[in-house]
C-alpha cells in the first residue's frame, strides 16, 4: 500500500484545523505557566509566547503517537500484519514490530502432543511436560520397561527420541552388548 498523498487544498484545510485545535491548548498552557489570564497570554515576550505553542505541538505529538498506536493495535487485531502496517506507515515491516509491538497478536504455539517412537522391534512415548520439556517410557523388544532415570528431562523432542532410541536398541532382541 503506498503513503497516500493528500492535495494542496487538503494540506490547507488540514493546518488549518490543527491550529484551531492547537489555540486553547497553548492558551491554556501559557496561562498556566505565566499566570496570566487567557485573553492576555499573548501579552508576552515572543519567545516565551513561541515556547508555549511548541510546548502545546508536544502535547499533540504525543497524543498522535497515542492515537496511532491504537490505530496499529486495532489493525492487527483485525488480521494485519507487521508487514501491512510497515507498508502504510512507509516503514519496514520489522520497523514497524520495533515501533508498535504489541500490535499485531503472535499466534499461540500449538500444544505439544505426545508422540510415539517404534525402533529395534521396541516402542517408546515421548512425552511433553508442562513447562515445555519432555520424558519418555518405554519397552525394548525384549520386554524390558524403561524410562528416562532419575527424573531427567530433555529441552526437546528430538532429545527425548535421542535417549529412547539409545535404549530400545540395547534392547533389540539379539542384542550382544547389553550391559
């Protein structure tokens, strides 16, 4: 999507606008800090007068920051993605994960199913623990029941299958170097 583009005219009507919203503001602000009631805030030396209305664009700014990080939020929870957002914002798509990270919800990891495991005429079951780790039991093809000792766990599947795989071959029938 590109940065879309608005007219002179729009540009106008636009300046205009945010300086009548920007008017009470920095009245407000000037009137605050000078003490000074509204309809004489202007009755000051220019650069404190300049301050005032730069003091009051910061208010908007961050206002505007606000607005659009709702806006991105709102977009992602409608199915945008960091790459769609980037694009409408003119950034890249891991500009736009750095600028508004929580915008776009991340998919949940799927929960991890136990799995079986059949080698060397033995079978074994890997299975998943809450906190993400994983154990396995098992038989060898000689009847023998195993299980991984002493409570260990392993960070992945492929570790787990590692340790059952080690087992059921030492107990493959015709095994010679069973321990």
């Amino acid at each position: 999507m590109a940065i879309p583009e608005i007219t002179p005219e729009e540009q106008a009507e636009l300046d205009k606008a945010l300086y009548e919203a920007l008017n009470p503001l920095a009245t407000a602000i000037r009137s605050r800090e000078s003490g000074l009631p509204p309809e004489r805030m202007w009755a000051s030396e220019p650069v404190e007068i300049t301050l005032s209305v730069l003091a009051a664009w910061k208010v908007v700014d961050a206002e505007v920051k606000r607005l659009t990080a709702h806006a991105a939020a709102t977009a992602g929870s409608y199915g945008a993605s960091y790459e769609q957002l980037g694009a409408v914002w003119g950034i890249t798509r891991q500009g736009a994960r750095k600028k508004w990270p929580e915008a776009v919800s991340r998919p949940e990891t799927p929960k991890a199913e136990p799995r079986a495991l059949e080698l060397f005429g033995g079978t074994a079951r890997l299975t998943p623990l809450p906190d993400g780790g994983w154990r396995w039991t098992g038989t060898g093809a000689d009847g023998t029941p195993g299980t991984a000792g002493d409570g260990a766990r392993y960070a992945t599947t492929e570790e787990a299958a590692a340790h059952a795989g080690a087992f059921l071959k030492d107990h493959a029938l015709g095994t010679t170097d069973r321990p």
